[in-house]
C-alpha cells in the first residue's frame, strides 16, 4: 500500500512538472502588450508569405523599439496557414427570402418562390423547403 502512495505522489509530481500541453512550440516568446499594440497599427499585404514577413518585420522592430527583451518569436513563413472556415451567415436563408418578393398572382407566384427558395439555396449553402407543386401555366386563348 505504501508503494501505491508513492507511485499517485510521483505521478502528481511529473504531471505538475510537464504541465498542460500547449498549441505554441515549447520556447516561444510573445509579444509583450507595447510590442503587440505597436505591430498593430502596421499594415500588411493580405497575401501568403507577404503578410507573414511582414509581420514579422513589424513585430521584431517594434520589440527593438519597446526594448522587449527577450525578441518575441518569429511566425514560421515557411508553413501557410489554414484559412478560416467561411461559413454563410446564420439567418442567410431567411435573409435571402426576405429580400426578395413574387407578385400575388396564382399560379405564377407559386413558380416564383419555388425560384427564391432554390437560389437562396444554392448561395447559402443549405438544404431549402422542398418545391411546392405548382399547377401548369396557361396559355392565354387568342381570340
């Protein structure tokens, strides 16, 4: 029982030591809040690796100029970045319906919002309403 004890306590201890994981590499270094506030006001090309080196000479003049010692780690360059997921706005169905509008005329406005919910659709990124079925068109009688 007692080498149980003591294996939980070393255990505990090595868990403590090592600490939780982290998403930076062990050793890096950020940019203090003077550093950070400084870079902030640089503006970068919003293109691969263009933006990343230039943030990069943003960051480590501002370090330089802030006296940030240690220099904040750079940002890998080599490796581009995942771009952020695009996502369609939460109501973007909705508000597509809500934007647009058939005349009050029977049949023709039932083949008209069939068309809105088909194409609010088709740019929203979602499953729509199933089509409604809409009696045929008729052709006007020519006298």
């Amino acid at each position: 029982m007692q080498s149980l004890h003591t294996l939980l306590l070393l255990i505990s201890a090595v868990a403590l030591t090592l600490g939780a994981p982290s998403a930076r590499p062990r050793g890096t270094i950020l940019p203090n809040e003077c550093t950070s506030g400084c870079a902030a006001a640089v503006s970068c090309l919003a293109s691969f690796p263009e933006s990343c080196l230039c943030w990069n000479a943003a960051i480590a003049r501002c370090a330089k100029q802030c006296k940030q010692k240690p220099a904040p780690t750079p940002e890998n360059c080599r490796v581009k970045p995942a771009p952020p997921p695009t996502t369609p706005p939460k109501d973007c169905f909705a508000e597509c319906q809500g934007g647009q509008a058939c005349v009050l005329i029977w049949p023709q406005s039932c083949y008209c919002q069939n068309g809105i919910n088909q194409r609010c659709a088709e740019m929203c990124g979602v499953k729509g309403p199933p089509a409604q079925e809409c009696p045929p068109l008729e052709e006007p009688a020519v006298v």
